[in-house]
C-alpha cells in the first residue's frame, strides 16, 4: 500500500526517505543520496518529544515506542538537536517515582516469560548479545550505526504489532534489552542526551513487559552514567532504586552490581564510610552466587569485575595503595578482554602517580593505551585526558610525560591534550 502511494505521487515521510536510501545503500555498498532516488527531503529536525521529554518516564508505552523511533532516526542521522542534547539534570525523581509507583509491578518471573516468548524476541535477543559482544571488545563506537538501524527498521515495527500478552511482554523485555545497549553504546560515544532516553525509554519498555530485573538493571545503567557525569547524588538514588525495585527477586550477582553502582557514586562523592559499608554488602552478596542459578546478561560480572568497581571506587577516594591492589585483582589470568584491561591499566596508572610514582604511572598508562589501541570510546578518551591533566599538573617538563603524549597521539591523533604546547617545552 504504501509503494502504491508512493507511485501515484505522494511522497513517503521523511524518516521512510531516508530508510529507503539506508537500505539500498547496504545493497549496493555504498552511500545513496536521497536525490539519487528523487527524494530531496531527508529527515526533519527531531521533534520537542524526542529531546525535550525523551528523558521523560512515560505513562504509556506505546508513546514510548515512538519515541524510540524518532530517537533512531534522529540519530542516524546525527541530527545536532539530538547530538547536543545534555543530562537532563531535572529528571531523575520523576523517573524512579514513575518507574515505582505509576502502577502497579506485576512480577513474572523468568520461566513465565519463556513461555510466552516466540522466535521474533528470541532473534532480538540472539542479535544484540552479539552487538553487545563486540561493543564489549571494541567500544560503543564500533556497533553504535547497527544498533540504531536495527531498532529502527526491525524491532519498532515488531513492538507496533498484535501480540498475545505473553508474546508482547517477552518482545518488550527484548527491546528494552537493545535499548540499553543503545544507551551504554551513546554513552560510551559521549552523546550523554542521548543515552539517558535511551535508558529511560529503555525502562519504559522493560515496566511494559513486567521484567523487574531488566528494569534494575537499567535504573543501575542510570547510575552508572550519573556518576560519570559528575551527578553522584542521581547516581546514589538510581542505584538504590535498582536494588529496591528487584527486592527478594534479584539473583546475588544483579544485587552485588547494584550495590556497586552505589559504592561507586558514594566513592566518587566522598563519602569513605558509606562507601565501605556498601562495597562490603556487594562483596558479601557476591560471595552467595551460584552462576549457573544467575541470568545469563550478568555473567561479565564476575570476581574481577567486582574487583575493578573497587580499584575505581578508591582511585576516587585517593587511596592508590589500594586502588592498585583491587586493580591488580580485576585482571584475570586469561579471560580479561583488552578493553577491560585498558581502563584498568589506567585506573592503576592514576594510583601510582598519585602515590607518586611517576615512572610506574608513566609506564602502566603506556602499556594501557598500546593495549586498547584506537578503541572507539569517549569514556576511554577521559580516562586519558584526565591522566594526563594529573600529569601535567606537576610533571610538565618530565621526558616521561612526554611519552605518554606520543604514544596517545599514536592511536589517537584527533585529542586535543594541548600536546604543542608541551612538547615544545619538553623538546
């Protein structure tokens, strides 16, 4: 029907022209400009409900659906309203209150859901852990173009049909599981707007398919980029939220992650005793997991991993004796990916230096970045910058600071570190 339209002269919406010259495009391998096709419209600017409300817990799912289409589409195209758009700092009581208290939670557990599922959510699931693999490996960069055409063209379409309730909670908890990786892989490409929709939306769909875990894991997700934003008193609330709303339903490894997510965000706001009281809890419920009995999604939490959270936890509180420590426990023998040990190659690097250390922290943020390469991650870049503003502030002049400036310039010449400047004055 909507070919017919199209051949008796009505022209298709903005968002299906550029679909249209998307998909021909991934046929002919190569790039098809929307006049090629006589289209000369292209997508409209995003509209005020995807960047002004996108951060919005919405009373009805359908709306976001929606919402998570224009979202798609904005992004493809890299529209600047959507490119631009911030934290929306206001949000977050909204959010959790919406999550909690809008309705009431029915609580399936996971065998319901698999009874209802069908081979659409099943491919939906198969799909993003495979994303989710190589974002893991290489960074949000590297997957973030596929995942937003693959919600857009495959998994909107799929959540605008009928269903049976079954099949129509197992597509949403589905869906809600790409959403997230849509908003880890925004976040780890610095569009900060960006992925906080996508994590709200997210947990939208996951309140619509009554998948309690899946919504705590998304709040964690929150907690998670509020932290990294500087907002610590969003990311405390977030993360309490998580491990209120899966109370008694939780597996010990989601509980120890969420009581993570909080040790993180007391650690970054400096509260020591805090901090230690919770960590403590997360070590403790961590120690009662059984990981055939834990969902599948939580398996990268393992022993290491819990012991990253820490090594980051007291780099904040700027105690690198023990930052190193946990950081030298958070690489395994043999299953460490090299992303994983990159950042953590930093954090150690970032102890040492604060614990003055020089030679030690040049060395180890050496090895970190030739270890991750050009990995496509903002938040990488961070932890780069923010090790060489530590450095520079009291090493300018060292030959070992400048080092590690060539060596980053190597994979990543497109950061700004004010390298001219300072390898003038080192030269």
């Amino acid at each position: 029907m909507s070919v017919r339209r199209w051949l008796d002269g009505t022209r298709p919406k903005a968002a299906t022209q550029n679909y249209i010259a998307l998909a021909l495009g991934a046929k002919l391998g190569r790039r098809v400009d929307l006049a090629e096709i006589g289209f000369n419209g292209g997508l409209q600017a995003v509209g005020p409900d995807a960047t002004q409300h996108g951060a919005e817990y919405l009373p009805n799912a359908d709306a976001a659906v929606d919402l998570m289409s224009q979202l798609t589409a904005a992004d493809l195209e890299d529209q600047p309203a959507l490119v631009r758009s911030q934290w929306a700092q206001d949000a977050t009581p909204s959010i959790i209150t919406g999550y909690m208290f809008a309705d009431s939670l029915h609580v399936v557990d996971g065998d319901e859901l698999r009874r209802g599922g069908g081979t659409a959510a099943a491919a939906i699931r198969a799909t993003a852990a495979n994303l989710m693999d190589l974002d893991f490996r290489y960074g949000g960069g590297h997957v973030r173009k596929m995942l937003l055409f693959y919600f857009k063209s495959e998994i909107v379409p799929l959540l605008q049909g009928n269903h049976t309730e079954a099949e129509r909670r197992d597509l949403f908890s589905a869906a809600a599981e790409v959403a997230q990786l849509l908003g880890w892989s925004a976040y780890d490409a610095g569009r900060h707007g960006a992925a906080q929709r996508y994590f709200v939306q997210g947990l939208r769909l996951a309140r619509e398919a009554h998948d309690h875990v899946l919504g705590g894991r998304l709040l964690a997700n929150l907690s998670h980029q509020a932290n990294y934003l500087g907002r610590f008193n969003d990311a405390v609330q977030f993360a309490r939220a998580a491990q209120s709303s899966t109370l008694g339903k939780a597996t010990p490894a989601v509980t120890s992650m969420f009581l993570a997510m909080e040790a993180r965000a007391l650690a970054s706001s400096g509260h020591t005793r805090e901090f230690a009281r919770v960590m403590h809890q997360a070590e403790q419920f961590f120690e009662q997991c059984i990981p055939d009995d834990e969902p599948a999604w939580i398996s990268y939490f393992n022993a290491e991993e819990l012991a990253g959270e820490a090594a980051h936890c007291f780099r904040d509180l700027r105690q690198p004796e023990k930052a190193r420590l946990y950081a030298a426990q958070a690489i395994g023998p043999d299953d460490t990916p090299p992303r994983t040990r990159a950042f953590i190659g930093m954090v150690s690097a970032a102890g040492a230096l604060t614990n003055g250390d020089l030679e030690e922290a040049v060395d180890l943020a050496i090895n970190a970045v030739d270890l991750a390469g050009p990995l496509q991650s903002n938040r990488y870049v961070r932890y780069l910058t923010d090790f060489h503003a530590q450095l520079a502030e009291t090493h300018a002049s060292d030959h070992r600071t400048r080092l590690f400036v060539e060596t980053v310039m190597r994979h990543y010449p497109e950061i700004d570190l004010g390298t001219a400047s300072l390898l003038t004055r080192v030269a």
